[in-house]
C-alpha cells in the first residue's frame, strides 16, 4: 500500500511536469514607463545601396520620385510610422564632411567612401535630401556629426546651417541652397563608435573630446557614443567624468548602445537564409542575451545618474550575416526571413520592457542593408519580415508599459536553454491594451493562458500573427509573399483570460478593449 501511494505520488508530480501550463501575466493595473515612440526608430547609411538606389535614384530615374526620393520605398515606410531615421552613419558619418553635400549636386565633390566597399560617393544625397526625405516620411531626423576626422568648429557650423533662426555665413548659405526658414532636428550623435571606426580611442580621450565637442554643439538633445557592447568600462568611464562637468545635463542627453545578433561568429557569420536549427536557436539566445548586458549597463548608469536624466541609446541592432552570394562584401546586403521576424520582436520586447532609460532605438538598416524593412532591385520593391514586425509592434508607440512575466516550458538545444515566449504589453490613450508574444520554438505549438491581471471581463478581443511554415521562409522579387500579417483566432476566452494555441516560430499581438 506503501509503494502503491509512492507510485502514485511520483506519477502525479511527473504528469504534472509532462503538462505544464505555460501562464503569462500581465499586470493591468500597475502601469510603467511610457515606452517612447523612438525605440520603433531606424538607421540609414551611405552604406552599399541603403541610400543610393535604396531611398534615392536620383530625379533623371525612370523610377518614380519626388525630387530624387524614391515614391514606393517612402509609401510602403509610412505604413510603419517610423518615429525617428538615423544619418548619414555609422562609421561613415566620421569621414563625412557635410559641406560636400549641399549646393547644386552638380558642383558636389566626389569621395572615396573608404569603409563601405571603397565606391565612389557623388554627394548627391547630403543634408537637403535626407531632411526632405524625413519630412516625406513625416519622422524626426537624427543626425550624426564627424569627430574624428573633422574639426569642432565643422560640427558646430553643420548644427547651426539646419537649426538657426539668426542670420549668420552659414544660414546665409542655407538660404542660397533653397532652404529659408531652419529645420527642427533635435537629436544629434557626437561622434560614431569612437572606439573603433570613430578614432580608435579609449572611453577617457573620448569624453573628453565629447566635452569639448559638445560645449560647442549648440544642439537640442546631444548623444555620446557608448563603447562595445561588452565594454562596461566605457560606460562607467563616461558616467564618471561626465559628472566633473557643471550642470553636466546641458551637454549630454544620451549614451548610445550597439548590439549585433550573429548566429555564428563575426569570421563566418553564416547565411541568412541557408541555415539549421542550431543557427535558429543562437539567433534567439544571442538576441535574449542582449537583455542582460543591457541590464549591466543600465546599473552603471543608475548609479551615477539616479535622477534617469542621460538616456542609453540602442541606435544600431539587428542581425548580421554574411552577404547575399554575387554581392560587394562591403554592401552589406543579405535577405530577411521569419528568423529576423523573430529576432526583431525578442529586440522589441527588451526595449520595451526596459523603457524606463531606454528611449531610442533604431534598427540597422532601413533598405538593402543588415536587417532591413525594405528591399529593392531597380524598379521593384520587397516588404519583408522585419518589415511586418514593425509594422505590427507600432502599436506600442507611445503607451504605457505594462508589467508582464511567462511561466512555463523551456526551449532546449544540446547548446543551451531559453524560454520559449518572450512578451511585452502596453495599454495607450485609448484604454487599448496590446499584448505581444514571441514563441521562438520551431517546432513546438504552445498551449498558453494569458492572464491580464485586473481585468475582470474581456470585451472585444481580436489578434494577428506573423508566421511561415519554414524558418527560412522569405519574402522575394516577382513572388507571392511567404511572410506577412495574418488574422488569428486560435484563442479562447475563459474566466476573464484568454487560452491560447501559440503555433511555433510565430508572433502574435493581442489587441484588448
């Protein structure tokens, strides 16, 4: 009777185990941080074709434009809303010498873009056409001024040509270009991976130059590069002796973070389409990862600036892979499948769950570069993964964290262990409350109960979901799409929460009244 009793015991533990619910919490009622519109931003460089037959073709082109502007890229990023556009780079951005790029584009210099393939940059796409393209896109440009190679006073000047009202040489000489009244650009970087590209100096020479260059940069909102993503030292470094300056806040606003999901290794990087399992779940665990090394920045940060005034700064992230076969290895241009789709929301989710320093983000890059929104060969256009995604996650734009937390399975590899969902939600002015969840499984669907905490009765429910049946699954010129939004319904109310079928690599948004 004994051993029967055990037996059972034992039997009940292990189905318990077998079946274990995989709960998620959303806590209604105790709203957060406002998750700022400018974590959904976006990264465009001289880079390959990012700019030029990315966004621009020049005004001579058979394809359809505004002034150079290509009509189809800008019609199809509106539909992300796209908060804020980094520019001109990157590592670009501290070789770039602005003047080159403004006057009649016939008179503009030609340089050698020495980090980007060793091409020939015409300058046809300089300060007048980015702005314009970002009033096209109805999005607040972000620009990066040169301090490595170029001089504090080229820095100040540049500011001063877009954003002065006063009359002045340059704002003179902005007049004469075509452009009477400022532009309203209120974030500037100092400087671009100054560790590396950006001058190769240590986080003690950089601050102080940031100092230097900043005391004369008479912007609104001024952001200093962050070291490698590993390199807490950095950030201690530049939160220490930023504090040396009085009233140190008027010189610094930001600290920028960069971060990279490589499946592989920065050698062989591997495919972005051709690839296993073991590829899939690194991405994932890479991507996962990132939380944690933001957390120990963030704690650094915390402890030098309690009053959360100086906010960090994810501008570059995204995945990273070798290029497309038959392309410029300096181009850097690879395609884009559900695996980014995934890899996207897992980055989304971090961001938004950490809102609280976290005020900007912006994906690298927007068109045919990196982990782009946008793909475009001569006259056609492809929307892919990392596109929907964006498109799906605007809804967090500008709402209130909510809390949230998964219990539940595991997804496990002979390489490791991650938690098979990753959530974030949000409840804007309007009452609505978005759920987002990542199921980063392949091949595990998952019986999920969503527990929205404080809400005693669900009203309207609807859903949608982006998923394919391969992991590989993309988007491609002259072909049906594979990857897109989708409606869902494998959802059921019950007791005022939601019992849900989360299909493998797949992710789903629940939008709540």
């Amino acid at each position: 009777m004994k051993y029967l009793y055990t037996s059972l015991t034992f039997l009940f533990f292990f189905v318990n185990i077998y079946a274990q619910e995989n709960i998620i919490t959303v806590k209604v009622n105790e709203p957060q941080d406002t998750i700022s519109k400018h974590i959904y931003g976006h990264f465009a460089e001289h880079l390959g074709r990012g700019i030029y037959d990315g966004f621009y073709v020049g005004k001579d082109s058979k394809i359809p434009n505004t002034n150079g502007i290509r009509t189809d890229v800008v019609e199809a990023l509106r539909e992300l809303q796209i908060p804020v556009l980094r520019w001109p780079g990157g590592c670009f951005a501290e070789q770039y010498q602005w003047r080159d790029g403004i006057g009649p584009v016939d008179e503009r210099p030609l340089v050698v873009n020495t980090f980007w393939g060793g091409v020939t940059e015409d300058n046809s796409f300089g300060t007048h056409e980015f702005l314009q393209l970002c009033e096209m896109l109805d999005t607040e440009p972000y620009i990066a001024v040169n301090i490595a190679s170029g001089t504090v006073k080229d820095a100040s000047q540049w500011i001063e040509y877009v954003t002065s009202d006063k009359d002045s040489e340059v704002t003179r000489l902005r007049k004469q270009n075509g452009r009477e009244k400022p532009w309203d650009v209120k974030f500037w970087g100092i400087g671009n991976e100054n560790w590396g590209c950006g001058g190769s100096m240590d986080a003690n020479y950089y601050t102080n130059v940031f100092k230097r260059y900043s005391t004369y940069c008479n912007a609104e909102y001024k952001i200093a590069s962050g070291g490698e993503w590993d390199d807490l030292d950095w950030t201690r470094t530049f939160m220490t002796k930023i504090k040396e300056v009085p009233n140190f806040i008027d010189i610094a606003h930001g600290m920028s973070y960069h971060y990279y999901t490589i499946a592989n290794d920065w050698t062989v990087k591997g495919s972005a389409t051709d690839f296993v399992e073991e590829e899939w779940f690194r991405s994932m665990d890479q991507t996962m990862k990132m939380e944690d090394n933001l957390k120990d920045h963030i704690a650094i940060m915390d402890e030098h600036d309690p009053d959360n005034k100086i906010a960090l700064i994810a501008d570059e992230w995204g995945t990273w892979y070798d290029v497309e076969e038959g392309t410029n290895p300096g181009f850097l241009y690879q395609q884009n499948t559900l695996r980014d789709a995934l890899v996207a929301a897992l980055g989304l989710n971090i961001f938004n769950n950490n809102a609280r320093r976290i005020k900007m983000a912006n994906i690298a890059q927007t068109v045919n570069v990196l982990q782009a929104m946008i793909l475009t060969k001569e006259e056609q256009m492809v929307k892919t993964p990392t596109f929907y995604l964006f498109k799906m996650y605007k809804e967090h734009q500008d709402a209130v964290q909510l809390p949230s937390d998964f219990q539940g399975k595991t997804y496990k590899t002979e390489q490791g262990e991650i938690p098979t969902l990753s959530v974030s939600a949000s409840k804007n002015g309007k009452g609505e409350i978005h759920v987002s969840i990542a199921n980063v499984h392949p091949r595990a669907d998952l019986k999920t109960t969503l527990d929205l905490q404080g809400l005693n009765k669900l009203n309207t429910v609807s859903a949608s979901i982006i998923s394919a049946d391969k992991m590989n699954s993309f988007n491609d010129f002259g072909k049906e799409e594979q990857v897109k939004i989708a409606s869902f319904d494998a959802f059921k109310k019950k007791k005022g929460k939601l019992e849900i079928e989360i299909p493998a690599k797949s992710v789903i948004q629940f939008k709540v009244q």
